[in-house]
C-alpha cells in the first residue's frame, strides 16, 4: 500500500480489503449458527458487543500496529506471511462446509457476551486479513490524512457491520439456509486464494521471491 498519494485507487483497495477483513460475510454464517437459540434483542445485544469489540479492536491494532513490529523485530512481509497462513486455516473450514458441532449442541450453556467478543468479534469478524491489513497499515502511513482515511474507513466498515447484526432478524427471514452453506463454501474458496496472495506477498516483501513472481 503506498500512501504517499491518496487516490481512488488507494480508497477502492483500502476499502475492499477491510470489507474482506472486517465486513459481515465471514463472521455471518457463524453468527447464525452459534446464536439460533437467542431471542432477537439478545441477538441484537451479541451483534453491538461483537462489532464495538472487532472496531476497538482493529482501531488499537493500527494505532500500535507500528510499535509492535519495531519491538518484536518483525516486518511487514512477515506479518502477511502469518496472516495468510492463519486465513487459510480459517478459509478451509469455510470451503469444507458447515461440520463442526458448536456449544449448544454438546449440551455446554452458551454465555452470549462471551461469543460476542471470542470467536465471533475475533477471528471471524475482525479476520486475519484485516488484522494484516492494519498492521502493515500503521506502520506504512506517512501523514495525518492517510491515518485519518484508514481510521474512517475502518469506521464505515463497523457502521455495515452494525446495521446487519443489529437487524439479523429481518436479514435471516430473507436467507435460504442453502443459499448460506453455498455461498460460504464459495467464499471460502475466495479467502483461500487471498490467503495464498497474502502468503505470496509477504514471501516478496522479504524478498524470498521477485516481485514478479508474487503478481
């Protein structure tokens, strides 16, 4: 990302990579499975919790993002080395289809405020991809305006994300359960090849591989 000039370009990408990192579509699926058994003013408590959570989350994580590099001796190319490796763990349960047995189904109460913020505000809304993203953020801009773009994007991506699972209900009334399963198994089949770009791309950063080989 090179924030010396401030273009539509840099806009389009910033957005749709938070959209990716911080947008409903990974944590959703999720959402639905682990919180069918709540009524819709628990859901919607779970759904604010979850996204003041991922946004305070992700606001810290680019205003640290710099200092944490410096004192863990990493660099930017290692950080998307290790955030493509995490989304691919994460991308290939998606591609595989909704198999694994949540809480409620193994007879273990379901504490709402404490799936609102582990997994459901992270990984799943706040992914791996945003996380690399805002890392590899903080520590690549270079005046107030690029800071405040990132920090205002950041923000209209939580104010989505609160609209969807503030109104959940009215969402889930429209979605066919098939519909669901088939758009997540697509998905994360996408978020695998974003995953193996990220890796590619930290690979080059390091300067393990040409830069011609990671496009």
């Amino acid at each position: 990302m090179d924030f010396t000039v401030i273009d539509t370009g840099l806009i389009a990408t910033l957005l749709l990579l938070l959209l990716v990192g911080m947008g409903p579509k990974i944590a959703l699926v999720p959402f639905l499975e682990m919180t069918h058994t709540f009524d819709a003013e628990t859901k919607a408590k779970i759904g604010r919790k979850m996204v003041l959570t991922a946004t305070v989350t992700a606001l810290i994580l680019f205003a640290t993002g710099a200092v944490l590099m410096r004192l863990l001796h990493i660099t930017g190319g290692a950080v998307a080395v290790a955030g493509g490796i995490v989304l691919a763990l994460l991308a290939l349960k998606m591609a595989a289809g909704p198999t694994e047995k949540h809480a409620e189904n193994l007879g273990v109460p379901v504490d709402p405020a404490t799936i609102a913020v582990f997994p459901l505000a992270v990984p799943y809304l706040l992914n791996p991809v945003g996380i690399t993203v805002l890392i590899i953020a903080s520590g690549e801009v270079v005046s107030v305006a690029s800071a405040v773009l990132v920090i205002g994007l950041v923000l209209l991506v939580a104010a989505f994300d609160y609209l969807i699972f503030t109104n959940i209900d009215v969402l889930a009334k429209r979605m066919k359960p098939a519909s669901l399963v088939i758009s997540e198994v697509v998905f994360g089949i996408l978020l695998t090849a974003v995953a193996v770009q990220l890796f590619v791309t930290g690979l080059a950063k390091l300067g393990i591989i040409t830069m011609t080989a990671a496009h």
